[in-house]
C-alpha cells in the first residue's frame, strides 16, 4: 500500500467514513474466506484467548483506546490531537470543531473571557473566532472550551508569498482591528475581568502555564517593587559591586528613565503573525487572546516585535507606523525599546540566582510500547501546583547541578 499524504489530522479534517483505506495507514482489503483464516490463525496463536483474559488493556493512554475497541469495532476516531503544549491540548473534532482541553489554573479562560467581552461590545469589527462555548463551570478541575476551527492559513506561512498589493490589505486590516482593541483603557493593568495580570515583558521567570511569577504592578512603582530585589541582584552583576548605596542609586535610575505605562489599552498580548489567520486576503480570525488584557500603551508593540524574522518585523514595523503615527520606529526604539531592555537586562542577570524548589520535578511515563519505546513525562510545573519564587541565599555554595548549568 502506498504511504498516505499528510498526518493522520490532515486527513481526518475531509474525513469520508465510507473509505478508510484513504485516512488509517497500512490497511489492506481482505475478502471473507481469507477473514476466516485471518481469524483461525489468531484463535492457534492465543491472540483471541488473550483478548477474552485482558478486554480491557489499554493501548493508547492519550485516547483510552483497548483491546476490546482494536477487535470488536469497525470504528476510527474522527477527533484527533492537533495541538499540545504544557498540559494543555487541543483536539479537533472533524474539520469545523477544535476543542481545548486544559487544567482549571490561574490563567482559567482568559481567551473566552476576552474574546465573549469583545463581542458584547457594539460597533466592533476585529475579527474573533466565529463561535466559541465554555463546556465547564468555575469550579471545575478542567476547563473545556469549544470553538469552530479558522477556516484559512497564518499570515506567517504565506507572508513571503504576497504581492506588495495583497501586504498592504492585509496591514490595513490588522491596523484597524489593534485601533479598535486600543479604544478601551482601564486605570491599572489587569484583565478584562479586573484580575491581576501576568508579568509577560520583564519579570519572566516562565511564561506560559502555570502563570508568570510576577505581576504587572497596579502602577510603575509597584511594578518596579514585585521586581526590585531580583533586580538588585541583576544590577549587582552588571556593576561588578555589592555596594548597596550604588546598587540602589542604579535601580533608581532604571525607574526614573522607564517609559511611562499610562493609559493602560487593551492589548492581545501574543499578536504574532502565527496568531493571525487570513483567506482570499481577508483576515478571518485573530486567535489565542490567553495573554490579553490591558497593558501598559507601548507593550503591545514590544512584544508583537520581540523574535521576528526580517520579513515578519518589516511586516508588524508597518503596521505600528500605522498604529502609532506620532511615534516611529527610531523614536520607540530610543525611549521604549532600550529602556525596557535595560530593566530586562538586570533580571535576566538574576535568573540564575531565582529558586523554585522542586518545580522541574516529572512523574516519567513508560514506554508507548515495546516497539515505539519512546517515553515522556507529566512535568509537576503543568499539573496546578503553584511553586515558591525565592532569591538563592549568596553564602550557599552552588551545587554540582548549579555548577554544570552556570
């Protein structure tokens, strides 16, 4: 049989029931004499026997999928892992359906949450996932959502195959859905329900599930405060000083030169083009707003900036000369961009001197199988718990993983 184009999700995603031969690797018609043989050859070698002592053995822990399923169903499963990061993934369910599967953390449907108050506001035209359904109540240990599938590709995977023509509609596009977003201001940085919101641009210490260590602060100064003895350490390392009268003049010149973060806007928080999907040069749907909320004015900017390749950052540097006509790039660069950095240049000096006891902790999964021996594990960070943040006592000598590492 000749190997079949595509992952087992691409082909589910036109699934036609009816030829299976077209979407499962490996079958092979067998007419009804040779069944019975097929059947008789089993039952010689126990295989049969097997399944009447084990109907229940699993053979795929990921779907539940047994012994019993393998040989008394003529069934293929037409919803299929298409994504997984942390301890979340998302499934689709055939070609109009994702569902997202993820722990009840602290970061509990932020995306819904946004993207269902986008849609209560009138006027809007940014475009948002079609439909989008919470499975779950608050209280529960997982959190379901279902939402149609994006019909169209990312921006990123055609960006070099656009017309200066098919670029600028598209950067117009993408300039009047951040100008919407922009329209709503909050006093302080928070969610759209008014919860705290994650440290994303500085104090960094991981920045997907479970949620960032550190806050962005109500205020500069408090912000400043969440990060200040992290950044005292980094500070140290930079000046090659333990003076503190030094290390505090330092810090204090870090926050009298920070961009001022007022008025806080909302902001998607991840607005890179692989988050943006696009068909016959519409825009369909701006997706995972998990990030979102409102941050300080330019934070948008620097982190729609941050890691592109050359053609993505002419691309999102044309679109803020749009946004943000008052201010160009050379300008941001010089009273953003470099102040920012310096502050993020001090914590990431401190980084190695952070703890978090016990976080990089797995419970190791066996081997898939005898044949596939491959083997994973469920990392304790993605399963809830919440770790300490501290600073290392400087009098503790490294150990011989902290000498390796550093």
């Amino acid at each position: 049989m000749a190997h079949l184009p595509g992952s087992s999700l691409e082909r589910a995603l036109n699934y036609d029931y009816t030829h299976p031969e077209r979407y499962y690797e490996g079958l092979t018609f067998a007419a009804e004499d040779e069944i019975r043989k097929i059947h008789s050859k089993r039952n010689k070698e126990g295989i049969l026997n097997m399944f009447c002592r084990h109907p229940d053995q699993e053979l795929c822990w990921s779907c539940g999928w047994n012994t019993y399923n393998e040989l008394t169903s003529g069934y293929g499963s037409r919803v299929k892992i298409m994504h997984t990061r942390c301890n979340i993934g998302l499934w689709a369910i055939g070609s109009q359906w994702i569902l997202r599967d993820q722990p009840n953390d602290a970061t509990l449907g932020n995306d819904y949450m946004t993207q269902k108050f986008l849609r209560a506001q009138p006027g809007l035209t940014i475009p948002l996932v079609k439909e989008m359904r919470s499975l779950s109540k608050p209280t529960d240990q997982i959190y379901f959502t279902l939402m149609s599938r994006a019909q169209g590709v990312t921006l990123y995977s055609i960006l070099g195959t656009l017309t200066p023509e098919q670029k600028l509609g598209y950067k117009d596009q993408l300039v009047d859905a951040i100008r919407q977003l922009r329209k709503f201001t909050a006093p302080a940085a928070q969610k759209v329900d008014g919860s705290a919101l994650d440290d994303t641009i500085i104090g960094v210490c991981r920045r997907r599930h479970p949620p960032t260590c550190k806050k962005i602060g109500s205020t500069t100064e408090e912000w400043f405060e969440m990060m200040a003895e992290e950044l005292r350490r980094g500070l140290s390392k930079f000046h090659e000083t333990d003076d503190p009268v030094t290390i505090e003049a330092k810090l204090q010149e870090l926050k009298d030169s920070f961009p001022k973060s007022e008025p806080y806007v909302l902001s998607h928080g991840d607005l890179n083009l692989t988050n943006v999907i696009v068909k016959d040069n519409r825009i369909e749907e701006i997706i995972d707003w998990e990030m979102s909320g409102y941050y300080p004015w330019w934070a948008e900017h620097w982190l729609s900036g941050m890691g592109n390749e050359k053609e993505a950052d002419e691309f999102i540097k044309s679109v803020w000369a749009d946004v943000s006509p008052e201010m160009d790039e050379a300008t941001f660069v010089e009273q953003v961009y470099k102040k920012v950095g310096a502050v993020r240049i001090a914590w990431s000096l401190a980084r190695d001197e952070i703890e978090h006891p016990g976080m990089d902790t797995e419970f190791l999964r066996p081997p898939f199988c005898q044949c596939k021996p491959y083997a994973g594990g469920f990392g304790v960070i993605d399963l809830g718990k919440r770790y300490e943040h501290k600073l290392k006592d400087k009098n503790r000598p490294p150990s011989p993983e902290e000498e390796f590492y550093y």
